[in-house]
C-alpha cells in the first residue's frame, strides 16, 4: 500500500488518506516545519510502514531523527544516574511502623471492643504521668494500635478528646535507627519539634513527637528502634 496524501497531522496522530479511507498512525511527536512534516520520535512499527510506503530519504530522516533523541536519551539518563550516585547516603534511617495511636473517651469500652468483640490480645492499661496519658496497647500481626486516655486535667488528650467527642486517631509512630541524629537533621530541616529533648515513652525507649503541621496535617512520633 502506499500513502497518497497526509490529510491531518496533530501532535499525537497523523492521518492518510488511502483508497478513499482515512486511516491513523500514532505518533510519539510531529510536527511541520516549512513544507515538510519533521518526525522526531515514534514507535518502530510505525518507521517499518512508513519505509515500505514512503520514499527512501524520508525513512533516513526517520532514522536519523529516532538515532538522536535515543543519543539525547541516553545522555540524560546517564547525567541522572551520575547525580543520583554523588548523593551521600543518609545520616539517619526511617524505620518501620511501630504504632498508629487512637484516642478514646473511655478506655475500658475500647479495650474490651478489641479484646473481646475483635479477639485482638491487649496490654493492662499503663500511665505515663510524662506524657500525660494512659495507654493500652492492642497487638495486630504487623503492629499495634495504642489506644491513649487522658491522665491529669492537663492531658493533651483531653484537649483533643473536647474537640473529636467520640474520639479517633491521634497520630502514627514510626521507627528510627537514631534519634538523636533523626532529631538534628530535622531542625536543619526546620521540621518544628513539640519538646527540646527527646522523652522516654510507652516502651522504654527514647521518642520525638514532630509538629503536625510541617507532617501534612498528621502527629509523627519518632520512636528509638
């Protein structure tokens, strides 16, 4: 078959005409230029017909124009590879997920919905007067929920508990190989820390809670793994 005339050309399709019938071949990119419609780049199934169809000199062109964007191609992603291999390895590592902590207005209710309703194996309830909570925590087989009730009229539970009367999740805690260095590298970063130093929580070990609103609206707790 043989192309008797280019009816339509958009940056996406170009459209023959051939006995009477208007066909499409996609196209990665064309364009015209002067008098001449310049290929820059499509797939092989389409240079195949068109060097069966067309003119010699046009698959050249069609050839040459493929040879160069594949050289231009490669460059960048050798540029990106060589970028991405001086980055320096990072100073600290973001762990998995410990816990996602849910506030509850009675905590004796929520633990026997886990416990008895769910089957779901739940800790005694244990108060953390630092923190101003008391927390149950329900195994899962990946993680844990830590289901958080106020302790002392100046909880900070108890705040968010007058404005989510029914209660709901209070924030996430993910694990960090080092805190300490997480904690510096973040106020280089100005992430806004809620303490100066980092306190002892529900498992004995060293956390950072990060402000909610440098963390896209959520409470990040960062836990020592």
């Amino acid at each position: 078959k043989r192309i008797l005339h280019i009816k339509y050309c958009s940056s996406s399709f170009i459209y023959i005409s051939n006995k009477n019938r208007l066909n499409q071949i996609t196209l990665w990119d064309f364009y015209f230029e002067g008098k001449r419609w310049r290929p820059l780049f499509f797939y092989i199934s389409f240079l195949s017909y068109f060097s069966n169809s067309c003119s010699s000199s046009f698959a050249v062109t069609c050839l040459s124009r493929c040879a160069q964007h594949r050289a231009a191609a490669a460059r960048t992603f050798s540029s990106s590879l060589s970028v991405r291999q001086s980055v320096p390895p990072a100073l600290w590592k973001l762990g998995r997920l410990n816990h996602v902590a849910i506030a509850v207005p009675d905590l004796e209710k929520a633990t026997a919905l886990y416990r008895d309703v769910l089957g779901a194996q739940v800790s005694a309830a244990v108060p953390l007067p630092e923190h101003g909570v008391y927390t149950v925590f329900v195994e899962l087989g990946n993680t844990k929920l830590e289901l958080l009730h106020p302790l002392g009229e100046k909880s900070p539970i108890a705040g968010f508990l007058q404005k989510n009367k029914s209660g709901g999740m209070h924030h996430i805690c993910i694990e960090v190989d080092d805190i300490n260095t997480a904690i510096a590298d973040l106020k280089v970063k100005n992430i806004r820390l809620l303490s100066a130093e980092p306190r002892i929580g529900a498992h004995g070990k060293p956390v950072m809670f990060l402000h909610p609103k440098d963390c896209d609206g959520v409470l990040v707790e960062l836990e020592q793994a």
